[in-house]
C-alpha cells in the first residue's frame, strides 16, 4: 500500500511540474510586450514598463525568471497584485475558502443522492421507475450548470419573492443566511455530477449483481437488501469513486461561472476579474494553486481506491 502510494505521488508530482511550467509561461505566450499589455494603455510611459518589467523579473533570462518564480512559489510568495498592491496568496485565501466550501456543499449532495439513485436504478432495472429515473439522469447530463443556476434563480424569485438568494452572508454573521444563499448554487452545481455518477453507479451495479458471489449469497437466503447494499456496491464503488474524484474537477469549473450567477465572492469570480484587468500574476497564482488543489484531490481518490480494491495495490506494487 505505502509503495502503491508513493508511487502515485511520484506521477502527480511530475504532473505538478508540469503544471507549474506551463503557468509561467503564460505571461510569456502573450503578444507583445506583456508589461505593457498588463499596464493596458497605449499611453504608458517607458520608465512605467520598464519598473514593471523589473518588478515582475521580466528582464532576466527566461531559465531565471523560472527558477526565481518557482522559488518563491514553493515558500507560498507569487508576489503582489498589480493593482492593489497585496500580496497575491493574501487575495487568493480570502476567497477560496468560499468556492472550497460551495463545491463541498455541492460534491457531498451529488454522493449523498447518486448512491442510492444508482443502487434503486439497478435494483429495479428495466422497470418504469428505472427507465423514469434514466431520462431524468440524461436531462441532468446534458443541461449545463449555470443554465440550472439561471433557471432555479428564475423559480425561487418568483416562488419565495422575500428569500434572498443572491449574494454572500459570512457564516459567523449570520448563520441562516450563509446556508441560505449557498443552497440554490450548490444544488444547481450538484445536479449534472449527481446525473452522472448515478449512471456510473447504475451500470456498476449492475454488473455487481451478476457475478457468482451475488448468487451465492442470495442462495444462502441473504436479504435482498443486504445483497445489494453490501454484496454489490462495495465492488461498484471502484469506478464510482474514480469518477467522483475527476467530477471534482468539473464542479470547480463550474463553480466559476455560477459565483457569477449567483453574485458570489469567491475564487471563480476574483479569476475572472484579474483576467479582465490583465492582473496575470494574480491569474498565475489562481491557476496554478487550483490545478494543485485537483491533483491533490486526485491523490486522495487513488489513495481510497487502493484502500477498496487489493488488486490495485497488487498491480501498482508490481
């Protein structure tokens, strides 16, 4: 098991690399001369570009430039915003706790509800409430998450005109309305994850509740319900829980575009902004550590799918 993780670490720490290369580059990839570009007027005077050339280490050799940049990067410094001066992690940590929070709320509702939409579609597969449940699973599919947000934003103005839904209370100050003002976009974040994952579900559980041991153990006089909730979904969490993992991924993407919807303050929407201002050491930061928070995330899934399946650590040992 520690040599099978060791090993994942390895792999991700080579993608983090990557990663890290790829996000430096982007101030380099941009036509022109990018402090100007980041300065945004025609009418800036050279001493201007030239302080922030200087500024940002644009006029060292590019392996430099890199080394000195990955440097800081790993003690935590990305440097300071261009327009308000603070330093870059300060602006990043005070909203990323928002968005982190939002896609839990949203990741743990899609798993609390696709186990058991997945395990019921299984069960009673072929019947009018499995078939019922697979046309709404497409639906969820395909509608895209902002469209739901829009939409369920529509519905709860015209339904509940006095809740506000808009917008972002802190926790500390007022409890309710925190939860308030998160339910609709982690609901509208969670739908197509939840449609997905009770599909992956469905069509693993299936195949669980075929093999020999699901037999023998109903011939044993095993309950239904024990067959299915035990027997069978221990082994059809293998390609749920991998799935889970990359959807992870999906729901920060998506959460972007509904801190938009929904007005919220988090870091979808300070990404957004510093791409509008051209703050590209803000957006290097942002990236990078987002990118970073998925392969950890990634880690973690393949760390638990070591832990459920033995013949996973048996392969990645050999």
């Amino acid at each position: 098991m520690i040599r099978a993780a060791l090993a994942r670490l390895a792999e991700l720490a080579v993608v983090a690399l990557g990663v890290s290369v790829l996000v430096f580059l982007m101030i380099h990839l941009i036509p022109g001369d990018a402090a100007q570009v980041m300065l945004g007027a025609d009418d800036v005077g050279a001493a201007q570009v030239a302080a922030l050339r200087e500024r940002l280490g644009l006029d060292r050799p590019l392996p430099v430039q890199f080394a000195r940049w990955l440097w800081r990067a790993v003690q935590g410094d990305f440097g300071a915003s261009i327009w308000t001066g603070r330093p870059v992690i300060d602006e990043i940590a005070g909203r990323a706790g928002i968005t982190a929070e939002l896609t839990a709320l949203a990741l743990g509702l899609a798993l609390l509800l696709s186990v058991p939409a997945g395990c019921v579609m299984a069960a009673m597969r072929s019947s009018v409430s499995d078939y019922a449940v697979r046309i709404v699973s497409i639906v969820g599919v395909t509608m895209p998450s902002f469209w739901l947000g829009a939409m369920l934003l529509v519905l709860a103005t015209t339904l509940l005109p006095g809740v506000a839904v808009i917008g972002y209370v802190p926790f500390d100050d007022d409890p309710w309305g925190h939860l308030q003002r998160l339910a609709l976009p982690a609901l509208a974040l969670s739908l197509p994850v939840l449609a997905a994952l009770s599909r992956i579900l469905r069509a693993a559980m299936i195949d669980s509740l075929g093999q020999d041991y699901v037999r023998t153990a109903r011939a044993k006089g095993v309950a239904e319900w024990r067959v299915v909730a035990v027997h069978a979904l221990r082994n059809a969490l293998i390609p749920f829980v991998t799935s889970a993992g990359i959807m992870a991924g999906y729901l920060f993407g998506g959460s972007v575009v509904l801190e938009q919807v929904f007005a919220i303050p988090g870091l979808g929407r300070l990404m957004v902004g510093a791409i509008a201002e051209r703050n590209y050491p803000l957006v290097q930061a942002a990236i990078l550590l987002a990118t970073l928070a998925f392969v950890g995330v990634n880690l973690l899934v393949d760390l638990l799918y070591l832990a459920i399946d033995p013949r996973a650590r048996r392969g990645s040992a050999a």
